[in-house]
C-alpha cells in the first residue's frame, strides 16, 4: 500500500467516521514505535483522558502505563470545553504549541498523535481564522522534526468537517466502516501519499488483540514461484491416479462433489498424512466443529487427535455468515502468517455463499489462492455441489484457476448408492481417467479396481458378485 513508510517531519491526517478505529490506528503507530524502533511519541488528546486511553489500549494488548514508566511515551490530555469558551478578539494556537514542544522534549519524542483535531476548534465560528491555524498547526509539526498523525472527522462534503486538513497533510488515509446485509466491513483508503506511488484500492483491515490487520487484496501480482517436489494425498490408491504419486508442492487441489460423497475424509487423510510428514496444516471448516471433525474421522481410521495435540494441526471452525468475505480474507492471511503452515484446507467453501453473493465469493478465493501460491502453501479445497446440477461446474466458477480437481460423486447401480473418484484435470501431470469406486470403512479410504459388466461399470454389490464368480488362482 505505503512503498516507502511515512518520512521523519511528515504530517499523516487519518479521517473517519466514529467507530472506524482512528485513535486505535494512532496509538499503534506510537507503540510500534517505541517497541520496534525505540522511538520515543506523544499522544495529545482531546477527547479522552489518560486513564480512559490507557484503559481502552488496553484491550489490545498494549500497555501505555508501562511505556510511559520507561520514558517511551508522554500523554497530554487537553481538555476542551465549547460551554466554557468565549470567542474574542484573535485566536491562535501559541498556548497549544508551547504545550507540544514541553511535551516533546520531555520524552525526546520522534512521533506525535493528535486526537482529534475538529474538537480543538469546536466553539469557534470564524472559519477563516481557523483554516488559518490549522494550516499553521500542520507547518509547526514539521518544522519541529516529528512524524505526526492528526485524526480527524468525516465531513458531509470533504473528507474532513473543515475541508482544508487533506490539503496541507502529507499523507491522508480515509477508514471507514459500512454495513451489507447485517455484516459489519472496516475499510481502509490511501487518498494521497506526496512523493510515493501508494496502493489507491479499498483494503479491509480488522481489529484485533493484536492490533491491526490490513491485507491489500488487490494488489497482488502472479509472481509465485512453482515446485518440482510431489506431496502424497495421503491415500496411495489416489497418488497411483496421479502421474507422478501425488500432487505439486504449492499448488491447488479442489474436490467437488453432491452431500455425503466423502470430500471431509478426502480432506481429513491429506491432513493426516502432512502431519505425519511432520509439517503443519491449517484446516478452516465452515461446518463442523474441530471435536466433531476429529470424532467422525475417527470413525474412518483417520486419528487427527494426536496431531491436534501436538499442534501440527490446527482447526479454526467458524460460521461463514460470522464475518464478511473480505474479513475472513483477512482472518485467513493473519492465521497463516500466525501458524505458518505447509499446506492450508478449506471445507468447503461453498458455504461462503452466505455471505456474499458469487462475483465476490470468487474474488475472495482467487486472492486467497493468489496469497497461498506466493507463500508456497498447499490449498485443498472442497466444494459443495447440489443434486441435479452439472457436476463437472462449481457453483462459485473457481475451477479454471484450480491446479487439480477431484471430483467424488454417487453411482446408483441396483437399488444402491455408491461412491466414485475421478480426476478431471491436473496440470502439469499425466493422470488417470478412471472413475474408481472407493468405500469408507475403519481402515480408511480404499479405492476399488474398475470392473465392467455389460452395462459399463460395476459397482457395490454388483462388484462383489462378479469377484465371486472370477477364477482364483
């Protein structure tokens, strides 16, 4: 978003509507600073006192009182009353800058926020004088060596209530937060940035424990790098489907199929398999809780426990109505860059239908494919299809940017529903173009040999009969 960070003696104006986390993103930028770079800040603030700022910070994790004890950061609370203040005659901001410049060199301070810059003026009539002191206000942060953030509120016309703040700022960052069928999305937007190519997109960012968390999701380029080294599915009958044994390392595995055709076990024996290998997977799932994932693979064979155990394994089980797509985009980014997995699963992500509509589910997931590539993660997904749709076609239109689709789907054959792999696509590999009975059992997942009768496939029973009436040898 940002090339270069903001210059030393530069003025950054962050303007929103309340809520949207300006005094938050401030005090980050203070704290960072003294934790990171050692730099030494100020928080002057109009509106809340220090123990309410110390208080609220707190929630993030971030002790104000503590660096303020070290010498990292001095906090100035200006109390302004419009009941208490009479206009007459000039008014300046001569009072404010003395406060500054004794706050500054208290702490030898390299960073300064202001919070926020409207209720420093309120009472005050005379609009001219005040765009004057606010040009005035903005020259002396500069001149006095600081990097500065100012906060400031949205305007109905501009971007702020005076209108003349994104004028004289270096930097201006607009946030923003906004409402679609009852889920709540934060923005945020570089408006200008004197001197840099900044990123002019929307980025959703989230507020958190751990501050913010911003993921430019339309900045990312097809710059992924690609691997020779083939991972096993974790099913050897299904690695023998695929040319070379299994799949590419870092690429992208979908597996399609209508309720009950096997897509969770599929998903659970790669998992499994990756942990073994002793490498770290990430599994989202949108359906079931992590206890419950573990207790019906279980049944198959598949012990996930002692993986989850030894952290190996990690699930993050959430309803996809939960957060808005570009908010669990995010969460997604934070997790992987939090766990560092090898490979990443999503089942499914059909269901992320319910919070959004097509176009935007299919714009989350290409970017969320996008990120993993880049990172050389493995990303198994499954997706739902319904009875009576095409099954070679995904409801989200994601497969022409799928590596590798499997597809699981019921054979009626004899008054009996069974279930049946096949491939229909991987790149860059030769591969089979068999459709494979398997079955679920407490040994695991089995793939079947292929037996035709007179009507094409067997299956089942059917199956069974003709092994029976087969010599032996």
């Amino acid at each position: 978003m940002l090339p270069d960070s903001p210059a030393d003696a530069s003025a950054t104006l962050i303007c929103g509507s309340p809520g949207c986390g300006k005094t938050m993103l401030g005090v980050e930028f203070l704290v960072n600073g003294a934790r990171m770079y050692s730099e030494p800040g100020v928080f002057v603030a109009f509106e809340e006192t220090q123990a309410e700022l110390t208080e609220n910070s707190a929630s993030l994790k971030f002790d104000l009182d503590q660096l303020c004890r070290e010498g990292l950061l001095a906090i100035d609370h200006v109390r302004v009353d419009p009941n208490e203040i009479a206009e007459t005659g000039d008014y300046d901001l001569e009072g404010l800058f003395i406060r500054l410049k004794h706050a500054i060199e208290s702490v030898g301070a390299k960073r300064l926020v202001l919070d926020t810059i409207e209720t420093l003026f309120s009472g005050f009539s005379n609009t001219a004088l005040l765009r004057a002191e606010i040009r005035r206000l903005f020259q002396f942060l500069k001149s006095f060596g600081v990097t500065a953030i100012v906060t400031g509120e949205r305007g109905e016309n501009s971007l702020t209530r005076y209108g003349l703040e994104e004028y004289v700022a270096d930097c201006v960052i607009v946030l923003d937060q906004r409402v679609t069928d009852q889920i709540n999305t934060r923005r945020l937007r570089v408006v200008k940035y004197r001197g840099s190519s900044h990123g002019t997109n929307e980025y959703p960012f989230i507020i958190d424990e751990q501050g913010f968390s911003v993921l430019p999701v339309t900045s990312m380029a097809l710059r992924h790098k690609v691997s020779n080294e083939v991972i096993s599915t974790g099913i050897p009958d299904l690695d023998a489907m695929l040319g070379p044994g299994g799949i590419y390392r870092g690429t992208s595995v979908l597996m399609s199929g209508t309720a009950g055709t096997g897509k969770t076990s599929f998903s659970s024996a790669f998992a499994r398999s990756v942990c073994e290998r002793g490498e770290r997977v990430l599994y989202f799932a949108f359906e079931e809780s992590p206890d419950q994932v573990a207790r019906n693979m279980k049944s198959i064979g598949i012990d996930l426990k002692p993986h989850l155990d030894s952290e190996r394994l990690r699930i993050v089980a959430q309803r996809p109505f939960l957060h808005g797509l570009e908010m669990h985009l995010v969460s997604m980014h934070k997790e992987v860059n939090l766990f560092r997995p090898s490979v990443v699963i999503v089942d499914p992500i059909s269901n992320l239908i319910s919070a959004g509509n097509r176009r935007s589910v299919n714009a989350m997931l290409t970017l969320l494919l996008d990120f993993l590539k880049t990172e050389g993660i493995t990303a198994f997904l499954t997706v739902l299809t319904q009875n009576g749709e095409r099954l070679e076609v995904t409801e989200l239109g994601i497969s022409s940017i799928i590596d590798t689709w499997l597809l699981t789907r019921d054979i009626e054959i004899s008054g009996e529903r069974n279930r049946a792999i096949y491939v229909l696509k991987s790149r860059g590999m030769h591969h089979s173009n068999q459709i494979r009975e398997f079955i679920l059992s407490a040994e695991g997942i089995k793939l079947v040999e292929v037996y035709l009768g007179p009507a094409g496939m067997l299956t089942g029973s059917a199956r069974v009969a003709l092994e029976a009436e087969e010599p032996t040898h």
